[in-house]
C-alpha cells in the first residue's frame, strides 16, 4: 500500500475501478476491483499534500507506523486481539470475501498466490468460524440435538 500510485489505479472490463499491480513476493499479477469504502478512501486523500507531493494514493508512514496506529484504534475500540497491517489482507480474504461468496480461486487472484493451497489455509479459518458461529445460532434457538439413531431413520 505504501507504493500505491495513480498508475495502478485502472479501469476493468467491466468498466469499474481496479487496483492492478505486480506482487513481488510472488511476482504474480494482483488485480482487485475497487468496492465503494475503498474509493471513498481514495477520493479522501487525493488532494492529501503528502499524498501529491510524493505521488501516492494512501499518506501510509511506514509499517511500523501504521501498526501503531492500528494498537491505539484497537484500545480505543476495546479490541484485545492484536491489530497489525497484515491482519487487514487475512480480514479481506476471510471476512470480506469468502464469508460473502467469493469463490476460493477468485480470492487467490486477488491476493496474487501462485498456488491455490496457499489460499486455502484462509478457507479453513472460514470453514471454522461457520461451525463456531452455527454453534451459537443452536444456542440462540435453543433446538435441542437431534439422537444419533434418530438421524439413521431419516436416512433409511
């Protein structure tokens, strides 16, 4: 984010606004449609003085900086889970993507994983907080569980 500039900002086949850069770890194409928050974010800092005088998207200071930023959001939320830049991305692909419908491979594109298993470790976290957030709907309604041998009838 820190090297973001107005040339990775590109219009899509679709017409809509996409941020198209090069991942270095990788060296994989990262391409990811830009969601209206993301935008209004943009159009936010786009007269930011630090933002045009250093050609930049986002006034991000370094690292450190905005994980520090993060801790004092996170106290001020009264967050106890440890907020760090790269816990944004696993949100996106866990919480914003995933969880909504998007398909496993689209969400390693975005990402810019070479190989899909690297992705599926995000599922697992998915697929983990379904069952601990079905588990609470079953507490919520209060159905009791089913008898084992009551489910073998069913099936026969």
């Amino acid at each position: 984010m820190i090297k973001l500039t107005p040339d990775h900002i590109l219009t899509g086949i679709n017409g809509k606004k996409w941020i198209m850069t090069q991942r270095i770890k990788t060296e994989t194409r990262s391409n990811v449609p830009l969601l209206p928050p993301a935008l209004a974010i943009l159009a936010k800092y786009a007269q930011d003085p630090e933002c045009l005088a250093k050609e930049r998207l986002l006034p991000v200071k370094s690292n450190q900086k905005m994980n520090a930023y993060l801790k004092e959001v996170a106290d001020m939320c009264g967050i106890t889970k440890p907020l760090t830049f790269h816990i944004a991305r696993h949100t996106f692909a866990t919480t914003v993507t995933l969880t909504n419908g998007v398909p496993i491979e689209t969400v390693s594109s975005m990402l810019g994983h070479k190989n899909l298993r690297t992705t599926q470790i995000y599922a697992k976290v998915v697929e983990h907080k379904v069952g601990e957030d079905m588990d609470r709907l079953e507490a919520r309604l209060a159905v009791p569980a089913v008898p084992a041998n009551s489910l073998r009838e069913l099936s026969a």
